[in-house]
C-alpha cells in the first residue's frame, strides 16, 4: 500500500484512532500486493441508538476501486468490520486471478 488517507466527518480524530486504521489497513497488503491507495472515511451520525459510528474504505486497486461501508458502537469496530469485508472482496478477486 503506498498512501492512506483518513477523513473525520462531524468531529475530530484522535492520533491513536489514525494509528489504528492505518496498522488494520495495511493488514489487506498480505491478500493484494497492487493496492494503490486507501480512503478512510469516519463519520458519527446523530442518532439515538448508540450505533452511529461509520467507517468507509475505499480501496484502489488497479482497474477497479473497493468500497465497504461498516457501521457500529465504536469506529474501530466499524473499521474492522469494513476491513474483514474487503479482506473477502479481496481474496475472492485473487482466486479469480488464479483461475484466469
């Protein structure tokens, strides 16, 4: 992965939560070695349910971009289920290769 880029949405981010997604992205380089760059975007919405934390990961690769989008309790919850996600996509899309 050569660049991530983090964007908050309605509040600020702290250092460690910047921390976190970027050692969870890089993570995603063991199933794709051509991953141009990642978007991470963060958002709480107001709602009353406690589940309002979004987490979006938009991954470029080439010829194709991967967007998932988690929602949950806790941004690093939502980024870790966004990233389990995009670890499937991105095996899949490996196995794919192989049979080609």
């Amino acid at each position: 992965m050569k660049t991530m880029h983090f964007r908050s949405v309605n509040y600020k981010a702290d250092k460690k939560l910047k921390d976190f997604a970027k050692k969870r992205i890089e993570k995603l380089s063991i199933f794709c070695n051509q991953i141009i760059e990642v978007f991470v975007f963060t958002k709480v919405e107001n709602n009353s349910d406690g589940i309002n934390k979004w987490a979006e990961l938009k991954i470029r690769i080439p010829g194709d971009d991967i967007v998932v989008k988690k929602i949950s309790k806790s941004f690093e919850a939502s980024i870790n289920l966004a990233a389990e996600s995009a670890k499937r996509i991105l095996k899949r899309r490996k196995e794919k290769e192989r049979i080609l």
